[in-house]
C-alpha cells in the first residue's frame, strides 16, 4: 500500500534503544485516505521525506524498489526476541526475561564468534 502525503515534519524523540519516533502533521484528509492510514497501522514501510520540494519520478521509483526484510510483518531481531520469549514461557518463566533473553542471545553470539578465523 503507498501513502503519499504533503506533511509537517512536528516532531523526533530518541528512544532508549537507539531508535527515533517521528512526528507529521497533514492537512485536513478525506475519508479514504484516512482509512489508507488506518490500514497501514503497524505495518512495515519506508519514509521518505523531502523538504520543500517537489518529488521526483525518479525518487518515486526507487522508493518502490526498497525492499524491507520481513517475514510475516516482523523484523528477524523480533522473530528471534519472540521465540526466546516462547522458550523461555515453556521453561517455567524461571528469573527474568529480560537476563533469559541477554543470556541465550549471548550464546548465539559466541556460538558464531567461535567460527571466526
């Protein structure tokens, strides 16, 4: 689904883990883009923005040709936390999950650190 949109760029906040939340303002919109918006709810995208100028049809297409890794809507860091968070369920909830998860993503770590030469 594409959304293109004039906007306001109002607002970032740094976040803890090293992410930005970002804030736009629109105009006033109609009924269908509202629900395009809706529909794009939690969902994966890429954003462009552009200050001031006009888009170009070149810009446009290579914004179609990003291609963002994603299996079944989410990233592969979130897949491995959600299947730690899983294991760690069916272990009992034993401890923490924030020290199972620094744990094990530790032995994965040095597992492949191993098999460097």
């Amino acid at each position: 689904m594409k959304v293109i949109l004039p906007v306001v760029f109002d607002n970032y906040r740094n976040r803890k883990d090293g992410s930005a939340g970002l804030s736009f303002s629109t105009q006033e919109l109609t009924t269908d883009q509202v629900l395009i918006l809706h529909g794009c709810m939690n969902s994966y995208g890429v954003l462009y923005y552009k200050s001031g100028e006009k888009l170009l049809k070149s810009e446009l297409d290579e914004l179609d040709g990003v291609e963002i890794d994603l299996n079944n809507g989410k990233t592969q860091s979130q897949r491995l936390r959600n299947t730690l968070y899983i294991l760690w369920e069916q272990a009992g909830k034993v401890g923490e999950f924030k020290e199972f998860y620094r744990v094990h993503t530790e032995k994965i770590i040095e597992h492949y650190k191993s098999k460097l030469k």
